[in-house]
C-alpha cells in the first residue's frame, strides 16, 4: 500500500515538474555589436510569454557538454544563444535553442525593427522551444515505464522527435522595414528678424520684425538608418513692414528661405546620435524701397554637427544641431555700405520630435540664427548683425 502511493506520488508529481522545466529557459550571451540590449530586450518578451528566464554569464558555444551543464545548473530545460547586430533601430536575430542535453531544437533567423520586432523574435523562440518537451529524453524516460521484454524490432520503436527548425525560423521576416525611409512634414510657427548697421557717421540702419507668421515644409530620407538627406522651406505669411513715419506708408516685405543638406550619422547603442552634415541655404529678406535696410540675400554653405538622444525608443527623440554659414552674397546690402564686406553666420537648433504607428510623426523646433555683418568703406566701417529665433511645429508622415 504505502509502495503504491509513492508510486501514485511520483506518478502525479513528475510531469508537473517536467511541466516547470519546459518553461525555463537559459538565456546565454549573445554576440555582436549592441548585444546586451537585445538579450535583456529578448528576456523580458519570453518572460512575457510565460517562461523563467535566466542570463548566463557565458556562452557555450558548440559545446553540448557546455550546454547541458549551463540548463542543469539554471534547472532549465532549454538554452538559447547565438548572434544579434544592429544599426539603427533594426536588429538581425541568428539564435539556436537546445534542449538540457545539448540537442539541437530549432534555429531563428529574423531582421526586426524596435521592441515590437523582438515581440516577434520571442514568439519564432517560443515555437521551436515547444519541441523541447517532447525532445527531452530525461523527462519523457523519468515517467515512461520499461518494457518487460523486447517484443519490437528497433525499426518500430517510436524515434525521438527530430530537431528541425520551427516554422518559418529561417525565412527573413516579411515585415523587414525598406532600407530606404523617407518623411514628409508640413507646419507653421512664428520667426522674428533683427538687423542693426551702425556707420562710422553714427547713422543706425535699423529693423525688426518680431514675430512674424510663417508656413513651413522639411522633407527627409534615410538611407539603412546611416546617410541622410535633407530639404527645408518656408515663407512668410502676411508680413507687412511698417516705416517710422507713417505718413510714408507701408513697406512691401516677404521673408523666404531654403535649404537643403546630406550627411551621415551613427547611433551609439541605439541610444546617442552623432553625426556632420554638409549643404546649401538661401535666406532672401525682401523689403521693398525704404530709407534704412534694403533686401538681403544669403546663399551660403553650411557644414553643421547633428547629435540625438533617443528618450523612449524612436517614440520620442531630442536631437541638436550646430552649423556655421559662409555666405556668397549680401544681396542689395552691398547697394548701400560697399562691396568690399565680411560676412559670417552660425545657427542652433533643438528638436523634439516622435512616431506614432503606423507613420504619423510629429516635430517641435526652436532655433536661432545671426549673420555679422562688416563692410569697408572709405570712410570707415560699418558693422552690424541680421539674426533672429523660431519656434516651429510640423506634422507629417513616414514612407
């Protein structure tokens, strides 16, 4: 009797217990660049999944003593290792599971995008570990009692399941993101302009416009998550100069600029941004006749250092920016203080900007801007600054 309820024990205990070691899982270290990362990324969606996860500080390799011995010590019944690279947010899973002997049970091969990617990586990890179970002979022998005589030919005996790739491991995900992403956005938002020239008479060439209305439109495309390019646009909407004397009337005024840049940068552990960028810009501020400033014109180069953090994924990302202008023209400036000038400019920009499934994206921008401006003339010299802020919004959409 008391043999019989062991028996009966043992009976009810032992697949509760097999139950538990198949949904642990040994999860060894990965290798490639931005592998930390992405294992604990891989971690947390297994365990999202129902399995014990536990990071081992070394890898097995090839070895399936190795292995065994790794699954053993974590009381695991798996093991998944292998390989995962980055650049940008997308990620290429090359991951192998074995069983606690070192079997092979599947292999995984995925390029993804973001935590949502890796969801899916979990879920490809999660089917060839449903082989485990059934592969793993400690268990199945533990509750299998032995036959009392050999009454089959080898033939017959039922084999155990053969190690195969789960469904779909080795094909590349058909959610692989373009190596091409492009952005379009449009906005409005508010600009000022301030320009002093002071003459070695003492006369003061004064103007300001703060703020003035403008719309605008940026467009953008990434190349594999490295190259870029860039265009900007915007103009100013119902602008009107005033003179001070009104008895002179109004001044005609339209403000316009344009620039468009390309460049490379690189994101250091998915998380920091730097990178240069190279382009052209033109600034025209076009005044109609008045007797203090006339139209400017700046068609200028500029390199600039773009940088970023990524706050929440690409959810939410601060980035800044830095360039210097060297301008080729003044414009009509050179009409009323000389030809003979020295010109030079340097803006900043600060963005917060964001993605929101399945492409909308969204940008808050503020800046500044200043040309110094000296001109020679034979009667001396006239120095000064054009410059101004802007705090724009743009909406838009990913491609």
């Amino acid at each position: 009797m008391r043999l019989a309820l062991i028996a009966a024990f043992l009976i009810a205990a032992l697949p509760a217990a097999a139950s538990a070691q198949a949904r642990a899982v040994v999860l060894a270290p990965l290798s490639g660049s931005g592998s930390g990362p992405a294992r604990r990324a891989l971690g947390r969606a297994l365990e999202g999944r129902g399995y014990t996860v536990t990071l081992a500080d070394e890898a097995p390799g090839d070895d399936a003593a190795a292995t065994a011995r790794l699954a053993e010590e974590a009381d695991a019944g798996a093991v998944v290792g292998g390989s995962v690279t980055h650049r940008g947010p997308r990620w290429a899973f090359e991951l192998w599971v074995r069983d606690r002997t070192g079997g092979p049970q599947g292999d995984v091969r995925l390029r993804v995008r973001g935590e949502r990617g890796i969801a899916r990586v979990a879920a490809q990890v999660d089917d060839a570990l449903q082989l485990v179970p059934t592969a793993a002979s400690p268990v199945a022998e533990a509750v299998e009692p032995a036959p009392a005589a050999p009454t089959a030919s080898p033939a017959a005996t039922p084999a155990a399941t053969p190690a195969r790739p789960s469904r779909g491991a080795e094909r590349p995900s058909s959610e692989e993101p373009f190596p091409v992403r492009a952005e379009l956005q449009v906005g409005a938002g508010l600009r000022s302009r301030s320009v002093e020239l002071l003459g070695p008479d003492g006369v003061d060439g004064a103007y300001r416009a703060e703020p003035y209305f403008e719309i605008a439109a940026r467009g953008s495309a990434r190349f594999f998550d490295v190259a870029f390019v860039r265009v900007r646009f915007g103009s100013s909407v119902a602008l009107v100069s005033d003179r001070e004397d009104p008895a002179l009337g109004e001044v005609a005024s339209q403000f316009f600029r344009l620039r468009g840049d390309a460049g490379a940068s690189y994101w250091i552990d998915d998380t920091v941004e730097l990178g240069a960028a190279f382009g052209v810009g033109w600034d025209r501020y076009e005044l109609s006749f008045n007797e203090l400033v006339p139209t400017a014109e700046y068609v200028h180069l500029r390199p600039a250092i773009v940088s970023g953090v990524r706050l929440i994924g690409r959810e939410l990302v601060l980035d800044a920016e830095v360039g210097l202008r060297f301008p080729l023209g003044v414009g009509d400036l050179t009409a009323l203080h000389g030809v003979d000038y020295e010109v030079m400019g340097l803006d900043g920009l600060l963005r917060l900007h964001g993605r929101v499934e399945p492409g909308f994206t969204w940008t808050l921008e503020g800046g500044a801007r200043r040309y110094w401006l000296t001109f020679h003339r034979p009667d001396g010299e006239v120095q000064g600054y054009d410059g101004g802020w802007q705090a724009t919004a743009y909406v838009g959409w990913e491609l």
